[in-house]
C-alpha cells in the first residue's frame, strides 16, 4: 500500500517531466505518418491554445482573434521565404516579430476597452487581415492559396544531419514538439511570476490594480505581444511544415478550434489546452469518416461543454481522481 | 450610373438594418452577442425554399412561416442553451454565450450541407419586371422586398412603443433591477427577445431568398455585416441603425463596382474597429458607454 501510495506520489510530482519524455518516445514506437501529422497539428494548436489562455485566462483579455497573428506570422515568413530566399529557420523569428507588429496595432483600443469590447475588436481585426489576404493576391496567392513555401533546410551535425522531408515527418514531429515545449514551460512561469500574479489583479479588478501603483496598459500590453509572437511563431511553423496556406487560417474556425481546445483542457492552465487539442485532433480526424456530421458532432460537443463545465471537463476529471486522496485526508481531519 | 449604385445600396442598407435590428435587440436586452445571427439568416431562407417548393406558392405564407418557426426556435434555443450558461451567471456570461452562439451557427450550417446538400437552392422570384425611375432600373423583386422589410421595421418600432411586451423588454434593457422590481420576469422575457432578435434575421434571410440563391454559408457576411451595423451606430436609436445601414449598403455596391466585394467588407471591418477605439457607443449610441 505504502509503495503504491508513494508511486502515485512520484507520478504525482513529475507528471510533466512524465508526459514529456512519453511525447519524446512516441515516433520511436510508431513510424505511422498519418499519426505523427495529427500529433503534429494538435502540437501546433496546443501552442495556440496556450497563448490564447495566457492573455484571456489570466490577462482577462478576450482575444477573438488569434487566428489574424497566427496566419500573419504563417504568411509573412512564407512571403519573405518565397521572394527574398531567406532561411525558414530565420522565418519563425520573423514569423513571430511580423505578428507582434501586428499586436502593437491593434492594442491601442485593446489595452483601452473592456470586456465584451475586446473581443469584438479583435475579431474585427481578424476579418480585415482575412480580406486583406484575400483581396492582395499578387502578394498572398489569394483565395487560392499560397503555394511553394520552402519547408525548413536541413542541420548537420557533424555526426547526424537531420532533414525536413514528407517521407519521414520525425524531425517535424520534435521541432513542433520543442516549439511546444518551450512556449508551455515559458507561458507557466510567466503566469506564475510577479508578472502574471499582477495581471491577475488587473483582470479582477482595474481599479485595485491602479491603486496598488501597478502600470495596468503596461502590464496588458506586454501580455499582447508574448501571446501575439507565439502565435505568429506557430502560424510561422505551420507554413513551413504545410507548404501551402489559404485565407481560411485567418476565419473564425482557427479561433473556434483555439476555443474548443482550451475550454476543454482546462481555462486558466496553460497546459489544458496540450490535453484538449490532442483530444480534438484526434476526434476531427477520426470523424471524418461520417462526413460533415462531424463538424456538427463538434459543435455540439462545444455547446455542451459551455453548458456543463466552463472551467475545463478534462481539468475537472483529472482532478476529481487525483484528489482522491485529499478526500480522505480532510474526513480524517 | 452613380444614382444607380445609390440606390442599390440604399435598398441593401435597408436589409443589413433589419439585420442589424434584430441583432441590437438581443444585444441590448440580453447583454448579448448574437453570433449565430447569420445562421438563423439561412435558416429563413431554407424554410422560405422548402415552403415555396413543398407547400404553398405564396411568398407571404412562407415569408410569415419561416418568421414563426425562427421565433420558436429562437425561443428554444434560449430555453436550452442560454438559460443553464445566463443561471450560471457572472461577467462571463456574455463571453460563454457568445462562444456558445458560433459553436451553434457551425452545427446549423453543417446540418444544412447534410440536408440540402451544399449546392445553392434557388427560391423563384414572386414579382417580376423592373421600373425605370429618371434612368435608376429598379428590379420589381428587390423593391417588394425592401418595402416589405421596412414595414417589419415600422412594426417592430410599434411593438416597443406601443405593446405592454415591448415596453417590458425596454424596462428590462434599461435596468434589470428596476424592472423586476415592477413586475417584469427576466426568466420569461429572456426567451422571447431572443427569438424576436432572431425572427428578424429569419426575415431578412426570407426576403432576401428570391434575390440570391439560398445556400448553407449564406448567412456568413449577412450576420457580420449586422454586427458591424449595430457596433457602427450604437443602441437605442432604430433611426440611426437605419442610416448605418444605408450607409453600408451605399459603400459595399460602390466598392464591389469599383474594385471588388472584399474591399467593402474590409472598409466596413476597419470602420467598426476605428467607432469601437474612439467612441464605443457608437455614432448614434444614446445608452451605454
């Protein structure tokens, strides 16, 4: 019993360090393309999610539209790759830098409005890039898309060259795998540091912040622009790892499946939003078998969802059977 | 040609107001964000198509019907899926039904791809024939259409001055407390400006069937452009919702001339987000800040 308990314990403490070294074994167990695809997409919606949490979650900021940084940060690493050659390696960072740029814009009403307000300017805002890739298609390829992004050149290591090739998606898998990584361990201290404990304060209540002598626009806008460069790191990723963008990652259905991951992993968690994109991708591609029932099935489930358990239903089932044994502790008190 | 443009604006501004009208009355006694605005747009449209095919002809028939079965789905939609996130309550709400409205506008789009198939479905037109005014043709249809549409207007304007319900729902927009406090149930008016809101939509979508084919994404930039609408004039003014409007449609047909139909979306986005920045109750807003 004692080492069953102390086993939980151990699993308990380390489960992150758990989780990431199962995600670092699995394209040694299976070599199937197709599942190293979903688990890439759902890497790369995590990402998303996760910054999304951030800014909204714990910066109070109702971004509706992430999906404009991220398909600002897919485009313009794609446009600068095609026409100045320039290294997609280099394309994440302008990827990432391109989409903050964007933030800057956009924060002057986000950091002065409230509530509602917020999400409705962002979404606005999301729509204008959405038609501006349409209507320049000289520059973005238009309704047709984008083709011929260069995917990442390949890194030798003296003793190992690792290459970027459809046939074997094994290095794609652990770049977006680190992408993932990093950006969750970075977001989870930052929300835990002084920093995220003060954007707390701003998200309860503006005015106890200003009292306090905490700098409120200072605050928000620094949690704009990380969230806005993760996610224009990870439209970044996606372009050169597809090859082929559409206007559609700049519509509202990015940011429904954002949504969706993060509600269902867990709203203000950071890593809710891994648990929940994982169980999306793998539904959306499982359904499609049934056709557009899928997308219907999806919906539902979102609805239910906010209906039922706001906070999280994968956050609330992990914690009702890790708290078991809190359970216990407190009848014996 | 430039009256030409005007007044086919004029005439599409008068359908993105009464949009736009059923959209601010939810948004203002609700507190709400009706983000599947645009879905119950198709769905007028498709139940306009199916009545027009199946049952009857008479446009005014399928006109009222697919305004009654949008009033009762609306009120049902409330009932199960506003009511149980509303209870819940807090300053979330807002967020959480709007979340809840765009997961329902991608199931009713998708059922309309599982049964109507996602080809377009045309609804024969009722009035046939065009005027011509001092060199503007006028198409007899869009005309019928548009009178039509500003008569529910008219109506729903007579319905909150005049009614003992309509006068309800204002109390309850203007102060919640107060309102209860005299007799008003939110729990029963709730339901019913939801699917008043949406029954508008239903309308517009209705109306607008035999002009463009009805097809499952119809309702996209129709719902959009009544968000930007309201956000653009603000609440509590139908006459300034009515010139927002106007202004919409004059601006749209004159870029989809000029350059293309995206440009007029992208103008009327940046538009919105510039009233939202520097006057967030809009141009014509009275209430709120």
């Amino acid at each position: 019993m004692r080492s069953f308990l102390s086993l939980r314990d151990l699993v308990i403490k380390n489960w992150i360090f758990i989780i990431i070294l199962l995600g670092l074994l699995i394209p040694l167990i299976t070599s199937d393309q197709y599942i190293l695809h979903i688990l890439i997409l759902s890497f790369i919606l995590a990402t998303l999610g996760a910054s999304w949490d951030m800014l909204t979650g714990y910066g109070g900021l109702f971004s509706f539209g992430h999906q404009a940084f991220y398909a600002i940060g897919g485009y313009a690493s794609a446009i600068i790759c095609i026409n100045y050659g320039i290294s997609p390696w280099l394309g994440l960072l302008i990827g990432g830098l391109s989409a903050l740029l964007a933030s800057l814009v956009i924060s002057y009403p986000v950091l002065r409005l409230r509530g509602p307000y917020i999400a409705l300017v962002t979404l606005a805002f999301s729509l204008v890039i959405y038609e501006a890739i349409t209507i320049f298609r000289d520059l973005t390829g238009g309704p047709s898309g984008l083709w011929g992004i260069p995917t990442f050149t390949p890194i030798d290591l003296g003793i190992i060259k690792i290459t970027f090739e459809y046939t074997n998606r094994t290095s794609y898998y652990y770049l977006a795998y680190a992408l993932l990584i990093i950006n969750l361990i970075f977001l989870k201290i930052f929300v835990e540091s002084k920093y995220g404990l003060r954007l707390r304060v701003i998200k309860e209540s503006e005015e106890v912040a200003e009292t306090l002598g905490i700098d409120t626009i200072k605050y928000k806008l620094v949690a704009v622009l990380i969230s806005a460069f993760i996610s224009g790191l990870t439209g970044a990723f996606y372009a050169h790892y597809i090859q082929l963008l559409s206007p559609e990652v700049a519509w509202v259905s990015t940011m429904l499946d954002i949504v969706l991951a993060t509600m269902l992993g867990g709203f203000m968690t950071i890593y809710g939003a891994f648990a929940g994109s994982l169980v999306i991708s793998f539904l959306k591609e499982y359904f499609r078998v049934i056709g557009q029932l899928r997308l219907v099935i999806y919906g539902l489930i979102l609805i239910l969802i906010i209906i039922a358990t706001p906070s999280g239903l994968l956050k609330e089932m992990i914690v009702k059977i890790l708290s078991f044994k809190k359970k216990v502790k407190v009848k014996n008190v | 040609m430039i009256m030409q443009l005007a007044v086919n604006g004029l005439i599409d501004g008068l359908f993105f107001a009464l949009m736009g009208l059923g959209f601010s009355i939810i948004l203002e006694g609700m507190d709400l964000f009706n983000f599947a605005h645009g879905a119950f747009y198709m769905v007028g449209g498709y139940i306009t198509y199916l009545v027009i095919k199946n049952v009857t002809p008479n446009p005014i028939i399928a006109i009222m019907f697919s305004i009654i079965i949008a009033f009762i789905f609306g009120y049902v939609v409330d009932l199960l899926m506003l009511r149980p996130i509303r209870r819940r309550g807090g300053e979330g709400w807002a967020l959480a039904g709007l979340i809840g409205l765009l997961s329902l506008s991608v199931v009713l789009e998708n059922l309309a791809i599982l049964v109507f198939g996602a080809e377009y479905k045309g609804v024969p037109p009722y009035v046939r024939g065009n005027v011509v005014i001092g060199g503007v043709i006028i198409d007899l249809q869009r005309a019928v259409s548009a009178l039509i549409a500003v008569m529910l207007i008219l109506l729903i304007y007579l319905f909150f001055k005049k009614t003992k319900y309509g006068r309800a729902m204002r109390a309850l927009a203007q102060n919640k407390e107060l309102a209860e406090m005299s007799g008003v149930s939110p729990g029963i008016m709730y339901p019913m400006i939801f699917g008043l809101g949406v029954c508008l939509a239903a309308a517009a979508g209705s109306l607008l069937s035999p002009l463009y084919y009805v097809s499952p994404t119809i309702g996209a930039f129709p719902g959009l452009m009544a968000f930007i609408v309201v956000i653009v004039s603000g609440l509590g003014s139908i006459g300034g919702l009515i010139l927002t409007g106007i202004l919409f449609g004059i601006i749209n047909s004159f870029t989809a001339f000029f350059y293309s139909s995206e440009w007029g979306y992208l103008i009327a986005f940046t538009i919105a987000i510039m009233v939202i920045t520097f006057r967030p109750k809009g141009l014509f807003g009275v209430r709120r800040e």
